[in-house]
C-alpha cells in the first residue's frame, strides 16, 4: 500500500472511530458505536446483541494495547497514525469477533447472508448515508448473486483495512460528510 494511502485511510478511520467527536478515542466512542448498531437492530437475539457489544469492547481494548503509548485512556490522532503504520497485514488477516458480530445482527432474517438492504441498515448505523450504504453494498457483493456472504463480508473486511482499494475513499467521504 502507498504511504498516502494509508495516511489518507488512517484518517478516515480516526474519524469513523472518534464517534462523539471529540477529538479522541476513548472507550465511549466503542460502546457508542455499538449503542448505535443495537439501535439499529433493537429486535435481534439478546446473543447477538451482547455478542456485538462485547466485539467492540475487545476491539477497544486491542486497539489501546497498541496505540495508547502514554496508557491515558485516549487514543490521540498521533498515537493512533503510528499505531496504524506500525501494524503488519499479519495484524488484520482473521475476519476480528467485530466483524462477526456485526454479520450476525445484520442478518436479520436469519438466512446466513446479507442483502443489500440488511448491510445498508448496518452501514447507515455506523454512519454512512443511504446512498453510499447501498453503494458499498453493491462493491461487496463480488460475485453478484444479490447477496453479501459471510465469505465477501470477510474478504471486504480485509481489502478495506489492507488494500489500496476504491471504497475506502468512497467511505471516508460518507463519514466525513456525517
Ligand atoms: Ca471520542
Ligand atoms: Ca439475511
Ligand atoms: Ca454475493
């Protein structure tokens, strides 16, 4: 990946995950961010719903393992571009129990995939508007059969994080424009 890509990516991620914009990353941001995906979901299995709230909390806590260096209980912007050039593809390479979590309370019908509709309401609970949830819906759903399965759901999650890939701009633009 292209240095200014992963600057570019790292600072759309600092916005996507600062979610009460304040400036810093805090443990509030993590369980907002799972406040509002339960929100979205507020019928789903009581497992699915703890599963989601415990995924975040996990993500918090690895993510402050790595980029909190003073260990103030805030993830600056500084701290958290290092954290991110420092991190090895080794690093993003299994699908985390976050992205599980989110697959499982987006599908709402149970049927093991996601529509485009089901991932649109999930990207709409984590900030994107409607046009770009169905647009990244449509980038996800790889082989076209109207569906994003577990498999493209994982191998996006990946791409996002590691690859110099089209939709991480197109995200970027989503959140910055919340
Ligand atoms: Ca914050
Ligand atoms: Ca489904
Ligand atoms: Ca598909």
């Amino acid at each position: 990946m292209k240095a200014d890509t992963l600057t570019i990516k790292a600072r759309g991620w600092f916005d996507m995950a600062d979610a009460d914009k304040n400036g810093v990353i805090t443990v509030d941001d993590f369980s907002l961010m799972a406040d509002r995906i339960v929100r979205e979901f507020p019928h789903a299995d009581p497992k699915k719903i703890a599963a989601v709230k415990e995924a975040f909390a996990d993500d918090w806590r690895r993510l402050a393992e790595r980029a909190d260096t003073n260990m103030d209980g805030q993830i600056t912007r500084e701290e958290f571009e290092a954290a991110v050039k420092a991190a090895t593809p080794d690093d993003y390479s299994k699908a985390t129990k976050r992205q599980v979590a989110e697959f499982e309370i987006a599908d709402v019908d149970g049927d093991g995939v996601l529509s485009h509709h089901e991932l649109a309401r999930l990207l709409k609970a984590e900030g994107l508007d409607e046009t770009s949830a169905f647009s990244v819906a449509a980038i996800l759903d790889t082989d076209g059969d109207g569906v994003i399965s577990k498999e493209e759901w994982e191998a996006a999650s990946r791409k996002y994080f590691t690859g110099d890939d089209p939709f991480a701009g197109l995200l970027q633009r989503a959140v910055s424009s919340v």
